[in-house]
C-alpha cells in the first residue's frame, strides 16, 4: 500500500510532500511550476526495512507532469 501523507502548495510556484509505503520506505518530493500545466519534479525514496536499509543509499528520481 501506499499513502501520499500530505503536500503543501507554495503560491501555485511549487509543492513539498511526502508519502509513505507500508512497512516498505518513505519519501519526500518537490515539484517546481514551470508554466500552465507543465511541472517539473524530484523524488527521494528510502528505505525502511532493516534487510533493505543499508544495502542502497535511496533512489532518485526526476519526473515531468503535463496537465492537459
């Protein structure tokens, strides 16, 4: 499962939230406001299960939204 905690909008100019997967990892994300419609965003993951959790330093993650 997985659950979007929350996220907070700045001004329409860009979003901080975070979200969480059962017993799996948790994560943080940051989306800039580019124009109308088009987004552009950065997501961390870890880790936290104790057989996981050490083995990798997190993902990283880039991503574009376009809103049609």
């Amino acid at each position: 499962m997985h659950f979007l905690l929350g996220r907070l909008d700045f001004g329409q100019k860009f979003e901080l939230g975070t979200s969480y997967r059962y017993d799996e990892s948790i994560s943080g994300l940051f989306l800039f406001n580019i124009s109308n419609g088009l987004k552009i965003g950065y997501v961390y993951e870890t880790a936290l299960e104790s057989q996981i959790d050490g083995l990798d330093n997190g993902t990283h993650e880039l991503f574009m939204r376009i809103g049609l």
